[in-house]
C-alpha cells in the first residue's frame, strides 16, 4: 500500500519536474506557473507522502470514521457550538458554524413546526451577543404539542457534491472517510458553499478561503473525541471508527433505526439520525 | 449585540450560515458580461458563416464588442475570488468533475480565436495602415502585420476561408462558454431555483438576444456619433433576429418556471411566496413583462406594420434597451434570486448590496461600462464600419 503510493508521489514529482522545468523555459509569465506546480507537489506531499497527516504514524486506511446524533437526547445546551467555536477558531457570530443546533417546536393547532436555531436573532438578543448561545424561551406561554432539538454539522458525505465542483481539488475527500479542505489551495470561489445542499460550509473573509466542519480531524487522528461529542453532557453525539464493530458508532447504528439527511440527493451522508422529524432537513 | 450590517436578514428558517450570501452582483455581471459576448459572436457569424448579408455594416463591430466583452469576463470572477492570487490553479491543476474548473480552457480558447479572426478580419486594413503611417502608430500597424503584407486575391481568400472556419468554430466556443455558465447554476442539486435541465440552454437563448440587443444600440449609437445615415435594412435585419430568438427565450423561461410550479417538489411554497413578493417586480415586471413581451410586441407591430425610417430606429432601440434590461435582470433573479430561497425550503432571505467596495454595485457598473469604453478605443485603432474597413 506504501509503496504505491510513494511510487505515485514519486511519479508526480517528476511530471511536476518537467512542469516546471518548461515553465523555466517559458519566462516571466510560467514562472508563476512553476511555483503553483511547487505548491501543488507541497500539497500533495502530507497526505500521500508519510500517510500520516495531519499526525504522525496515523494511517488513513485503517479507518471508516462515522457520526451519530441521537436527537432525543439533545437538550439545546448548545456547549457542542461554543467548544466547536473556539476548538476550530469560527468566528463568533450568528453567521458561521461548523456545527449549530436546530429547535422544532409544534404549537398546538399548528400543523407545521416552526424551526430556530441559536442564530436566530430572538435567540440573539436573549443570550445578550452572537458568541453568547441559548435559545430564547420564546415559546414560554404557548401550548407547544411537540419539541425537540436537531444537531447538525457537515455530513462528511460518500459522495460530497462540494467535492464534486472545486475547480482546484482543494477540497477533497480522505481514506478515513472525513471531507478536507487544503486552506493553503482553496481559491476562494464558494462553489462548494453552493453546492452543499446542507448549508454546512461557510466562508473565512480573513483567510479568504471557505472552511466548514471536518470532525476535528485534528483530534480523531490522535485518537481522541470531536470536540463537540467530547463536550455533550447528555451523549446525544457519538462518534467513532466503523471498521471497529464494537465502537459506539457502529453499536448506535446497529442498534437504532437510523436516517439520514436529505437522502435523495444521493449524497450518502454519513452523518446517522435517531429520533428526528418529517420535518427535519 | 454586534451588528447584523452586511449580513442578510431573513424570514422563516435558514441554515445559519446562509445568512451570508456569497455570490454577490459581481457573480450577476459575469454571465451578463459571458452573454453579451455569445450574443454578439452571432451576429458576426450570421454574417460571416449563415450569409445574412444585410448584417454585413455590424459585422465587424458585432466582433470587436465581442473580444472587448471577452477581456473583461475574467475580472468579476477574479474580483470575487477569496484568493485570487490562486486563480491560476485552476488551470494548472484543474480538478475535472468541477464545471467551473472548463471556464480557464474554454476562455482561454475562446479569447485566442476571437483575437485571430480578429487579426484576419482587419489584415487588409492593417498592411494598409502600416505602409502609409509612419511614427509610433505605424510601428503599432507593423507589429501586427506579422511580417505579412501579401493582399493579393489569393491571400484574401485564403483569409476569408480562415475567417470562416473560425467563425464557425467560434459558434460552439461562444455558445459553449456560455452553455457552461448556464451548467454551473442547472447542475447543482441544492437550490430547487438553479437545479434544472433547461438552465444552459436559457442562459444561451437570453445570451443571444442581449447579445444582438447590445449591437443594436452599439450601431445605431455609433451612426449617430458618425453622423452617417443608419442601414435600414441591416437595423431591421438586427430587429428580426432579436425577435426570433426573444420568442426561444421567452418559451424556455416560462417553461422551466412553469416546471418548477408544476412539479411543485418540496420548499415550493417558499418559492411561490417569493415569486409573488419579493421578486414580482424583478422577475414578473422587468424580467417577463417589460424586458420581454413589450419588446416582443414592439417588434411585432413594427414587422407587421411595415413600421421604416425614424419610427423603426426608435422603437427598434427601445426594445433593444428593454432586452438588455430583461437579460440583466434574469441573471439577477438567478444568481442572487436563487441564494435568497433557502436551502431549507422553508425560508427567505434578503440580499444587501454593498455600493462600494470590491463586490459593490459602483465597480458592477464600471465592470459593464469598461468594455464600451475599451471598444470606443479599439474602433478607433480598426475601424470596423463598411466604407473604411473594406
């Protein structure tokens, strides 16, 4: 396995050689080309060359990461949204998460739920600032028939349509089953921020590059828990290998009737539901 | 509470991070500007390939606008990129599955052909130029002879058959570029807005019409800034065309709404009360009514009536300017209409448009108006009217 791939790496050193040797060639206009080449041989060296980004001896092949919500634990603390925030750096306001909890509420007579997440400004202005989450008691004096609350993140899909339109391959999609974004390629263009139909990404003004939820790649690939799994009093996120059949993934999704999100996009998320509403999406 | 300034106010539920809307007007003007030059290519090549002779006085100036346009398709893009320093890596590493990855290539080779038909249409005026002008402006003409300076029959000849396989080669360019604008919003499955079939090919149809819309007004105003007498028959043969294919766009826009009511998938509601509210006068009013079926009626009754002289001019350019209006407003209602339904289906937003800034609606204008500006310069490098030209 190895050794494929250090032969592939090593075939495309030499195209990229020869890439930019002509951009040598060329002149002053190839020159620039000859450098992306160099970023782009930089690029593809952590992930296909010590097979361990973005932690040492970490081997991507060995496993099948999965993520489970059991909505019928949530209780809308929202601790998974601020330790998120501050474990990945989002910025801390209403309009960027790489995870956020959605509430359903069914008021009685209604046939509809009316849906908020912590975004919503009401929610806003009663935990008194955007980096401040709760959500409002705003249905304190109505007669509310059902509620619930609906963690969501990036799906980390089989097949990510994100993936699919990058005109660079900036973002793409690991062994281990977890979608990345190489922040150091990204152009900037937000195809990708269209064309996730779970509106999961959101894009860095600072940076200039769009960023989204990896499952604390960071983290998992060390052995330990995504942040948000790790802070949830109520174990309503559960994460874990596949390819270990007695991880609490694979015991959540052998044991409970799982769904997924938006399933006929053809996407294959790879985020499992427990306890979720038609009217979830 | 910090402020929510250039963040998009919504109604119902949205997803949060959509409050940001990231496709501004810059992403408005890039197909609008990609279609103009569709748009214009086939009035050149109506001439050029199809042998609608009495399109021969636009033709040259249905190809210069065409590269003018050309030159600045990249800059919206290139304005809105997050790293634009990167853009090159879309060419060097294309990443094939991305629609969006084919706009360097097909640009790029759109943008040669465009310059060598160019090169070949202006040849005979350019050998002339550089034999009889000295200075800095005949150094220029020398440059561009390339060292050729043969006009015998034969040369000509063999220019005009490069002129036409160009030209025809360029109708699948042109078309194709702009075909692919259309894909980039039809394919993607996450906006019931954008994801349709029909999308390229309503994109191509409202290319051509704002296309020869565009040279209607470039004509006639360029006559009257001459001070020659308009061509009536080529005004009337510009008017035909517009209204033949305002007939084409029209029916493919109707139907790819009528699809989306008719199918009524989920989020159609949402769609409806965003139809009937928000966007009834961008979409109904501007897009429909006044942009296309007022034209479409002018034009009719002229064509009927028999309508000649300065009755024809002026209504020919009305409907020329309500057509370009129309097209702007349709890319409008998809780029930014299709960010403000939400992804949920069950919400709405609402787009604020910065005036200033990189993606505000002072550089959008200045990006339409710099290649007229750009084509008042370049004709007068190569006049492209009849009577100099030939």
């Amino acid at each position: 396995m190895k050794q494929e791939r250090i032969s592939s790496l090593v075939a495309r050193r030499a195209f990229l050689r020869k890439l930019g040797r002509t951009a040598t060639v060329a002149g002053a206009v190839a020159a620039g080309a000859a450098s992306i080449a160099q970023k782009a041989a930089a690029k593809s060296e952590p992930s296909s060359g010590r097979a361990s980004f973005p932690t040492p001896d970490y081997d991507w092949t060995k496993h099948r990461w999965a993520f489970g919500v059991d909505a019928t634990k949530c209780i809308g603390c929202l601790r998974c949204v601020e330790g998120c925030k501050r474990e990945n750096g989002v910025p801390l306001d209403a309009h960027h998460f790489n995870t956020w909890v959605e509430r359903y509420v069914y008021l009685e007579g209604e046939d509809r739920a009316r849906v908020d997440s912590q975004a919503d400004p009401v929610n806003i202005a009663a935990s008194g600032s955007e980096g401040g989450y709760r959500f409002a008691n705003r249905y304190q004096d109505a007669k509310v028939t059902k509620a619930f609350f609906v963690p969501k993140l990036c799906n980390q899909c089989t097949n990510p349509p994100c993936v699919q339109v990058c005109p660079v391959g900036a973002t793409y999609r690991t062994r281990d089953g977890v979608v990345l974004i190489d922040q150091n390629y990204c152009i900037g263009c937000r195809y990708c921020v269209q064309a996730c139909p779970y509106g999961a990404r959101w894009f860095n003004e600072e940076k200039g590059v769009t960023q989204k939820c990896y499952w604390c790649y960071h983290r998992i690939t060390k052995g330990l828990q995504p942040v948000c799994v790790e802070v949830c009093p109520v174990g309503a996120r559960v994460f874990g290998d596949r390819n270990d059949e007695q991880s609490p993934i694979s015991l959540f999704i052998r044991n409970n009737r799982v769904q997924v999100l938006k399933p006929e996009t053809g996407n294959e998320p790879n985020v499992y539901y427990v306890g979720i509403d038609k009217a979830v999406r | 509470m910090e402020p929510l300034g250039h963040y998009a106010p919504f109604t119902g539920w949205v997803y949060p991070n959509e409050t940001v809307i990231e496709w501004s007007v810059a992403i408005v003007v890039y197909p609008y500007i990609t279609g103009l030059v569709a748009g214009a290519f086939t009035v050149s090549s109506l001439y050029q390939v199809f042998g609608f002779k009495r399109l021969k006085p636009v033709a040259h100036l249905a190809l210069l606008t065409s590269l003018c346009f050309m030159v600045f398709v990249p800059l919206p893009l290139l304005l809105h990129l997050g790293r634009p320093e990167r853009a090159m890596n879309a060419l060097l590493t294309p990443h094939w599955t991305s629609a969006m990855a084919m706009f360097g290539y097909i640009a790029t080779f759109y943008m040669a052909l465009l310059m060598v038909e160019t090169w070949f249409s202006f040849r005979p005026f350019i050998v002339a130029q550089a034999r009889r002008r000295s200075g800095l402006p005949g150094t220029f003409y020398r440059v561009l002879t390339l060292g050729s300076y043969d006009l015998s029959e034969e040369a000509l000849r063999c220019d005009r058959k490069w002129i036409f396989w160009l030209a025809i080669v360029g109708i699948p360019g042109a078309h194709g570029l702009h075909g692919y604008v259309g894909f980039i919003f039809g394919s993607l499955k996450s906006r019931e807005w954008w994801s349709s079939d029909l999308m390229p090919v309503v994109f191509l149809f409202s290319a051509i019409i704002s296309g020869v819309a565009l040279l209607i007004v470039l004509y006639v105003v360029s006559c009257k800034l001459r001070k020659v007498p308009i061509d009536l028959a080529c005004l009337k043969g510009l008017a035909y065309t517009v209204w033949a294919f305002i007939m084409v766009a029209l029916v493919l826009e109707g139907l790819e709404f009528a699809n989306i009511v008719y199918k009524a998938r989920e989020g159609v509601e949402t769609i409806l009360e965003y139809v009937t509210g928000p966007l009834l006068i961008p979409y109904f009013v501007l897009q429909f009514a006044v942009g296309a079926i007022l034209p479409l009626l002018l034009l009719s009754y002229m064509i009927w009536r028999g309508t000649t002289g300065k009755a024809l001019i002026a209504g020919v350019m009305l409907s020329a300017f309500l057509v370009l209006l129309s097209v702007f407003m349709m890319r409008w209602n998809v780029v930014i209409g299709g960010q403000e339904i939400s992804k949920t289906g069950r919400g709405l937003l609402e787009y604020q448009m910065h005036v200033f800034g990189r993606e505000g609606l002072l550089i959008a204008a200045l990006l339409v108006a710099a290649p007229v500006v750009m084509l008042w310069g370049v004709t007068r490098l190569f006049p492209p009217w009849e009577e100099k030209a030939a």
